[in-house]
C-alpha cells in the first residue's frame, strides 16, 4: 500500500478523501438523506434564503429522484406545497430559481401514484406570474428573461391545476369572463388562453362551460391560435365526460364537425380557398398580446407545428365522439 494510503487510513481521512473527489455539495444522495433534504429546502424557504440552501436542497432532491429512489406521499406534498408557494408568492425571485423550482415541482406532480396528493393549490398567485412574465407592462424585448421559463411555467399550470380547490373552475370563470365582455381582440385572447389553461378538468365539470365555450368559439373565425385553444379544452372536456353526458355531446356533434372540417381546411365543394395563413405565425407582440406566440399556451410537443398540433387535437376529439365510446 502507498505510504500515503497507509497514513490517511491510519488517522481515518481515507474515506474523507475520496469523498472529497465525488461531485456535490455536501447532502449525500442515499434514502436515509431524505429528512435533511427536505429539511434544508423548508429552512430555506422559511428563511427566504432562496439561493443558498433552498437551491442547494433541490439540487439534492433532483439528484435523489435521478437515482429513482421512492419519495412518501406525506413528503411529496410537504415539498410540493414548499416549493410552490415559493414559485407563484415571490414576484422578486430570480427568474432562474423561478425555472428551477418550477422544474421540480413538475417532475414531484408528474410521480406515478395511484394516490392524489393531499394537498389544495391556490390558482391565484400563479395566475398573477403569468400575467406579470406573458402580458406585463415592462414587458419589452430588451428584458433579459431565462430561457423556457415560460414554458416551464405553463406546464407547472397544467399539472397543477388538478390540484386547484373544487370551487376554483368557477372564480376563474368568474374572474376572466370580463375579458369577453370587452369587444377587443388582445382582451378576448388574454382572456381565452389563461382560461383555457388554468381550468381543471374532470368528470365533475359543470356541462354548462362546456356550452359556453361552444358559443364563444363563433366569435373569431379563421384564426389558428384562437381555434387551437378552444380545440384543446372541448377535446379535454369530452375525453373526460363523453361517458357521462352522452346525449349532451351528440346534440354538439354538428357543430363540431363544422368547426373540425374549418381547422383541417378540406376541400368540400367547389371552394379552393384556405381560411388559415400560409406561415404559422401568431399576432404580435402589441397592443396587450403576449411576448409569446399565442401557442406558448398549448404544449405543442418537439417537432409539431400548430398546424399538425390542430390535426392531431381534431383526430382526438372525433375519437372521443365515436360510439360506443358515448359520444
């Protein structure tokens, strides 16, 4: 054995020593750690110490789920709550950390479980940080902004809201239904894309949103961002209730098939125009519009264009509709 080794074994610093070459940042990685890493991420929003120990506690969580190690139900919800809190309460947080936590807090939601977790989110405050990051008044395209926080924040809105109170659907109805009432094209947008995103959705939707959405759609025609959007809830809406409304859906089948025939622009009759424009651009930035595409609301998924995403979502809805399915 080297001289070296021999010293080092003698005095106990051997393991020290190696360990000193592993990478971290001193919270080890086995099961018995996971108290002192939930401990340092609570701590440290508690503390409001958000770029010391809270970021260093989530660093060792997402190295802890990498080695696929189970997670209770009871701890899940604690870090969830934690972290989430810290995500839609802190405007001045940085917009890395905002990214970083918002990462977490998906990976914590999407765990397979066939338990929902015991906790209430409150839709308000994570409203309030998209409206600052998508429609904000300082909004402009100098502000330095963090890549994909936007998307990350819409898919912490898609995961969360099944965690939304059940009396949530209706204050956010309640809350943007104004935005229709203002003959205004950014107004009625903003209005639609937050909607369409924050509601939950469920077999225990009232059908009555439903109709109202149907009625909504007639307003603006042969616009892809305002059909993508619509298209997304009512195919969400009918995958989760064509069971237990049937004769509901079979009454509005006309009126999708119509709007299904507009969106994958088929030639019926002896029209040739096309309703969309050629590119897949979205309206600009004026005038209260995101900084965004209006489509940053809908994950389209890697490699799929709006136009493919509205293809795919009308194939969706026609097969939920299909008897015997119900619809």
């Amino acid at each position: 054995m080297d001289p070296m080794d021999e010293d080092m074994k003698g005095d106990g610093r051997l393991a020290k020593a190696a360990n000193d070459w592993l990478p971290g940042d001193g919270i080890c990685d086995g099961v018995e750690y996971l108290p002192e890493i939930v401990r340092g991420i609570v701590e440290g929003a508690a503390q409001q110490d958000f770029h010391r120990r809270m970021r260093k506690g989530v660093r060792a969580l997402r190295r802890y789920m990498d080695l696929k190690h189970h997670i209770p139900l009871a701890t899940r919800a604690v870090l969830v709550s934690t972290i989430y809190k810290v995500v839609s309460e802190e405007l001045s947080l940085d917009q890395y950390l905002q990214k970083t936590f918002a990462q977490m807090i998906i990976r914590l939601l999407k765990r397979k479980s066939a338990e929902r977790l015991p906790i209430v989110l409150d839709w308000r405050p994570l409203w309030k940080v998209l409206d600052v990051l998508f429609f904000g008044k300082a909004r402009i395209p100098q502000t330095p902004l963090c890549p994909y926080l936007g998307h990350y924040l819409v898919c912490l809105a898609r995961q969360a809201r099944r965690y939304f109170s059940d009396s949530a659907n209706k204050e956010i109805q309640d809350e943007f239904r104004p935005y229709f009432a203002v003959l205004h094209a950014a107004s009625m947008l903003k209005g639609q894309v937050l909607l369409t995103l924050l509601l939950r959705r469920g077999p225990d939707v009232d059908f009555s949103l439903v109709h109202e959405v149907m009625a909504l759609w007639d307003w603006l025609v042969s616009y892809a961002d305002w059909d993508i959007h619509w298209l997304v809830l009512i195919s969400s809406f009918c995958r989760h209730t064509y069971l237990t409304h049937p004769d509901e859906w079979a009454k509005l089948i006309p009126t999708l098939f119509s709007h299904v025939l507009a969106i994958t622009d088929l030639p019926v009759g002896p029209s040739k125009m096309h309703i969309y424009q050629s590119d897949d651009g979205s309206i600009s930035s004026a005038e209260g519009s995101p900084f965004f595409s209006l489509a940053s609301f809908v994950i389209i998924g890697a490699g799929r264009t709006k136009v493919l995403q509205l293809h795919h979502k009308s194939a969706k809805l026609l097969v939920y509709l299909l008897r015997p399915g119900g619809g």
